[in-house]
C-alpha cells in the first residue's frame, strides 16, 4: 500500500512538472524587424523589412510603429492567429500610404485566451523613401448612361484613367446596391454583388502600369455573347498601386439601361417565293416571319414589308444604306455582286415602337417576343446570264454578323425566261 502511494505522488508531481513547463514557455518569442532600416523607393535595396515573430499558443496579434510623436501605425490589430512561426514582408506602407522617413519605433503584441500577454519591441528606420504617391489625375465615363443590345445606338461607354506615375491599375464595376460589399444586403438576396473587372481597350497607347491615360471600351460582354450586367445604376472603382505600396482608390459611376443579347431568326426556316418561274418583266415576291425570341427589342431599318426592287439596284440605291446594329430581312441568288442586296425593315408601323432620341431622331425596334410577317418583291427587268437560279433569305444584323441559322434560308430553284 505504502508502495502504491509514492507511486502516485511521484505521477501527480510529473504531471505538476509537465503543466508547470508548458505554461512557463514564452507565449511570444523571437521577435524582430531585419534590417532595421529600409529604403522604400522601389530600387531593389533594402526596400523591406522582414518581421518575424513565434507563438508558443493561439493568440491575437498586433503589430504597430509609433512616430515620435506618439501616434500609432497599426500594420497588424487584434487578429487572430494560431500557435507557430510567422514571417512577413514590410515595405513602409500602411493603409496605402508610405510612412514618411524618420524613426520609430516597433512593437508586436500578444494576448493568449487566458489574458496573459506579452510584447517586444525595437526600432525601425525609414529613409530615402518615394516621395510621390499615386494619383488619378483624371477619370471619365462616357457614355454614363448606356444600352449594352448591339442596336448600334449607345452600345458602348468608354472609361478613362490617367495616372501621375508608373503604376498598376485595377478597374472593376459592381451594382450600387452592394455599397462595396461582396455579400448581398438582406433584402436582395439574389443580387449579384461581384465586382467585374475591366480589361483596357486594345491598341491602348498606354501600356499595363505606365503612366499617363489609359482607356477601356466597355461593352458589358455583349459582343462575346455574354449576358450583360442586369440593368442599373453601378460603381466604377479604380484602384491604382505603386511598387512601395501606395494605394489610390477613385469611384465613378454608370448606368445599364436596356442591356441584354438581342436573339431572332426566321421562323421554321421557312421562305415562300411567289413562283418557281417567271418572265423578264414580272416580279417575284417572297414572304416569311420572323420572331424576336430575346429578352431585348431589336432595331431594324427601312424599307417597309412590300417594297419592290429592281434587280438592277439594290438597297444603297433608294437611300436604305446598312445601319450598324440594324436588323433587316435579305433576299439574295447566285450571280449577285453583293451580299443580300435586297433588304427589308422587320415590320411595318403596326409592328414596331418608335423610340426617339434626344435629337428627335426616331427609331424603330420590334419587341422582344413578337413574331411579324414580312414581305417584299423584286421586279425582274432582264434574263440572268445563269438559269436558273437559286433564290434565298437571310436575317442580317447589319455590322454584327448573320448567323448560321439565318443565312442561306430555304434555298429555292427559279427559272426565269424572256417573254
């Protein structure tokens, strides 16, 4: 019994030993700032210091350099971190701006869960630092309010930057509602608070990080068939940073009206001409439908359904010149010189809304999820020197592209013979 009892006072008194040891170990050790003086200029000399610091348990940490007057410049405040060894970089900038040269003085410290804390100090100097901080001289939308619809008609807004000094830019757009956060509010859950960066425009004389202007050609992704920005009134954030550290944020902003990827086709791919054959001085007509099956109305341009060309001329002649962004119905056949020289308006007044722009100049959309009939004829003044010919439709959106299922539309076999 009494060998049972020493056996249990020596165990108890290991245990005390062990507990005793463990929390006698410095809950923060090894503290320091190499070099002691640095030069933030960007040079490639001494333009850090490295900060390293240990904790033997989990703590919160805060790392700050006092000026000689006093005033605290908090690098790390009250974070959390886990028992282990830490390294990190410090180039002079706090909150994105460069501390100015001088002296100070370090201090890193540490509060374990229990409450016991502990600190280490020294001093750090700053010398030669760069003197010139970042600026956006100049920041422009234009456009500030656009319709991203490949209508032709405010498709784009253009961004510009200047910069005083070489540096990087950053800029992204993100709906107002979010306020700058990533996390929806709660009472639109469902709104999509990503910020979406911006690429510069190609060609741009400016190269990635030099100074002077810098131009974006927005578009909202449209032209790579991407569905736009819901539409709304957003936040254009540029943030500008140099090689120290530095930071420059400006804000502008940007209104998406009308935005989304305009969709149409003719309707089973169906085409009917008046006859498989006719005389030189009769016309052929031909009539389809189309159908706006988008979310977005569709510009389209004259002439009306039922005008009558002559195939001799074609849409230049009586004044219906392409229009970019317009839709159009077009004949076509195989000895023309032209793509689809014959064009027509994808509805007549009936069909379509008038929208009038600030200069009084009207134009013309078929609504999203309307169907309309359309038609048209050609007046046939001499023989072919093929014969027959194949006759067909397209569904043109001038200046933006006939897609594959709009072009070459229900090819149809006509002879055509003198009188």
């Amino acid at each position: 019994v009494e060998l049972r009892f020493w056996i249990r006072c020596v165990m108890v008194l290991s245990c005390a030993l062990i507990l005793s040891a463990c929390g006698s170990r410095p809950l923060l050790s090894k503290a320091s700032f190499t070099p002691n003086t640095i030069s933030p200029n960007a040079d490639g000399v001494a333009d850090a210091t490295q900060i390293h610091y240990e904790l033997s348990r989990k703590a919160t940490l805060s790392i700050y350099l006092e000026s000689s007057d006093g005033q605290r410049h908090y690098f790390r405040k009250e974070e959390s971190r886990a028992p282990g060894t830490y390294d990190v970089l410090f180039g002079g900038a706090i909150d994105g701006r460069l501390l100015p040269d001088g002296q100070y003085k370090w201090v890193v410290e540490a509060a374990d869960e229990a409450g016991q804390s502990q600190s280490a100090e020294g001093q750090l100097t700053l010398s030669g630092g760069e003197l010139t901080a970042p600026q956006i001289t100049s920041f422009t939308v234009q456009p500030k309010e656009f319709t991203p619809n490949q209508d032709g008609i405010s498709d784009r807004t253009q961004i510009n930057v200047s910069l005083n000094k070489p540096a990087s830019l950053y800029v992204t757009l993100q709906n107002s509602l979010c306020n700058g956060s990533t996390i929806p509010p709660k009472d639109t859950p469902t709104l999509d608070c990503t910020p979406y960066p911006m690429t510069e425009k190609d060609g741009s004389l400016r190269k990635a990080g030099e100074a002077g202007l810098h131009q974006f050609d927005y578009d909202a992704g449209v032209d790579q068939g991407a569905e736009p920005p819901a539409d709304g009134d957003y936040v254009i954030t540029a943030r500008v940073e140099d090689q120290v550290g530095q930071v420059t944020v400006a804000t502008n902003t940007l209104t998406i009206v009308g935005g989304g990827i305009p969709r149409a086709e003719i309707v089973d791919g169906v085409v009917d001409f008046s006859a498989k054959s006719l005389l030189v001085g009769q016309t052929l007509y031909f009539t389809l439908t189309v159908e706006n099956y988008g979310s977005v109305p569709i510009r389209t341009s004259g002439p009306t359904p039922g005008y009558v060309y002559t195939d001799t001329t074609n849409y230049n002649v009586p004044g219906f010149a392409e229009e970019s962004g317009a839709w159009r119905v077009g004949i076509d056949f195989d000895t023309s010189l032209r793509n689809y020289p014959f064009r027509w308006a994808v509805g007549g007044p009936n069909d379509l809304t008038v929208v009038t722009d600030t200069n009084g100049t009207p134009y013309y959309y078929l609504p999203a999820g309307k169907k309309v009939q359309v038609t048209g004829g050609i007046l046939i003044t001499h023989k072919p020197p093929r014969d027959p010919l194949y006759f067909w439709a397209g569904l043109i959106h001038e200046d933006v592209e006939i897609t594959d299922v709009n072009n070459f539309v229900d090819q149809h076999f006509i002879t055509i013979d003198q009188p």
